[in-house]
C-alpha cells in the first residue's frame, strides 16, 4: 500500500510540473525584438501613428528604449519624448549632446515593429513637460524631409539598415550611389556602414580612425555629378576624386577633394573603398 501511494504521488509530480513549466512560459511577455522588423510605407504609418498617439523607440545599435508622442508631421513624424527619463534616454544615444546624425531604430506599436531613422536634433515647437526643447524628426520608407519629394539619403540608409536590408541595397550600387552611400557613412560616423563600404582592417588604422572622429560633417559638392557609363560594369576597380566640404573639430570648414578608389573581386560583387588609397586633399 505503501509503495503504491509513492508511485501516485511520483506520477502526479511529473504530471504537474510540466503543466507549471509550461505556465511560465506562456506567462512571459514577448521580447519587442521577436516580432518580424518591416520597413513599412509612410502611407500606411502614417495612418497607425495618428497626432498624439504614443509609441516606442527602440535603439538599433544598443537596444536602448523610449516611449515618445507624435504631435505633428506631414511627410513624416514630428515627435517628442514622453517624459524627462525618456529624454535622458534618448540623449544618451547620442553621448550626452544634441545632433542631426542619423540614427537606426526600430518603432514598435500596438503588433508593429517598423524599421525606421530619427535624428537628434530638437527644434521647432515643443509642448510636453519633458526637458527637450522643441520636438525631432523620425522617417519611415517612403517619409520625405520638409524641402524635397525625394527620400533623404541618409535615412533612407538607416531604414534599410534597422529592416537588415541595406547590405544587399549597396551590392546592387552603381559607382555613383555607392560613393555617396560611402561619403554618408563617414558623415553619420556609422561604424556598421563603414565596414560595409570600406575594405576589412579600416578600423585598425589609427589615423584614419582618429580624423573620422574629428568629422562633424562631410557634404559632396551639390553640383558634382560622378559620370559612369555601361563599359563600368565591368571594371574591378575606379579611382575618383570627389569635391567635399567638411565640418571638424580641428580644423572647422575645409574645402577640397577625397581620392578614393574603388575596388572589387568581380563584376557580380559590391564596390568596397580601398581605405590604403583614402585621402583628403585640401585646396
């Protein structure tokens, strides 16, 4: 009698404690990471982030988050952070000082996880009580800026980068596309880009690593336009020199020419910028 009670009571321990293992698990909140990232239109979020609806940011490279509002925008989102410890949290994505460097996030809402591009830059309006002095800017597939109907660039990259699209976006590069996709990864500071569009072991370089750091900006010459024609398709390697005028903590504004040079192994692969050829020559 006695070892039939311990068997029952063995069988209901192992009966029961998958049931409570099982309980836990169905218990547990879903990560905001586990649901399918998509780089949806501007149309559509548009309509499923109306004025004043409240939504999270999700910091692409380090996985911080915050809540903010959207209080207004018509080609893309004008928001605010919700709080003053969002607005801490927002500040600390960019080392504690405003800036209109791109930045990779994703927009989670409601069973939404949106690929999309903020800066962080506050300016204009402002009406929360949050310590952020005006509201900033998030663009979505699709969002154009305030002066143009075509996609800034530079978040057009980051979107691509927060949806893990924009690797194969620079494989199918022409020249000049992926020169100036180059050109923005310097000016975003963006390591991720960098070693995408430079060849492997730029970042050992230490003077190249160090004068990158000192870029505040670097613009290609609006009027310069790289020619290319059909016959390039077939070349394994262009060397181009590429008017810019930088913005750096050293030397301010500094006008001239970047001398690069574009390699790759085959015409079925994408361009890489040889860093051992890159130079910045000023006028």
């Amino acid at each position: 009698m006695k070892k039939r009670a311990i068997l029952i009571l063995i069988l209901l321990v192992l009966f029961l404690y998958p049931l409570k293992l099982r309980a836990d698990i169905d218990n547990r909140l879903p990560s905001p990471i586990s649901f399918k990232v998509e780089p949806l239109h501007w149309s559509f979020v548009n309509t499923l982030l109306p004025k004043f609806s409240t939504f999270t940011i999700i910091d692409w490279e380090t996985g911080k988050s915050f809540q903010v509002q959207r209080r207004a925008g018509r080609n893309h989102t004008d928001v605010q952070p919700l709080t003053s410890k969002d607005t801490k949290i927002m500040k600390s994505l960019y080392n504690g000082k405003w800036s209109w460097k791109r930045r990779a996030i994703l927009v989670q809402t409601k069973d939404y996880l949106i690929a999309a591009s903020m800066h962080g830059m506050p300016h204009g309006a402002g009406a929360l009580q949050n310590n952020f002095p005006g509201h900033f800017c998030i663009h979505f597939n699709g969002s154009t800026t305030h002066r143009s109907k075509r996609m800034d660039f530079s978040h057009k990259l980051m979107i691509l980068k927060a949806a893990g699209l924009v690797e194969d976006y620079l494989s199918k590069m022409n020249i000049p596309t992926f020169t100036e996709a180059f050109i923005e990864s310097i000016n975003q500071q963006d390591p991720y880009l960098l070693n995408l569009t430079l060849t492997k072991g730029w970042e050992n370089d230490i003077m190249l690593s160090k004068w990158m750091k000192t870029i505040e900006s670097i613009k290609i010459k609006s009027d310069f336009i790289i020619e290319t024609n059909m016959e390039e398709d077939a070349l394994l390697f262009k060397n181009l020199s590429i008017p810019v005028t930088i913005y750096s903590t050293i030397n301010g504004k500094d006008e001239g020419y970047m001398s690069l040079q574009l390699i790759r192994s085959s015409p079925f692969e994408k361009w890489s910028v040889s860093y051992e050829e890159l130079k910045f020559i000023p006028n």
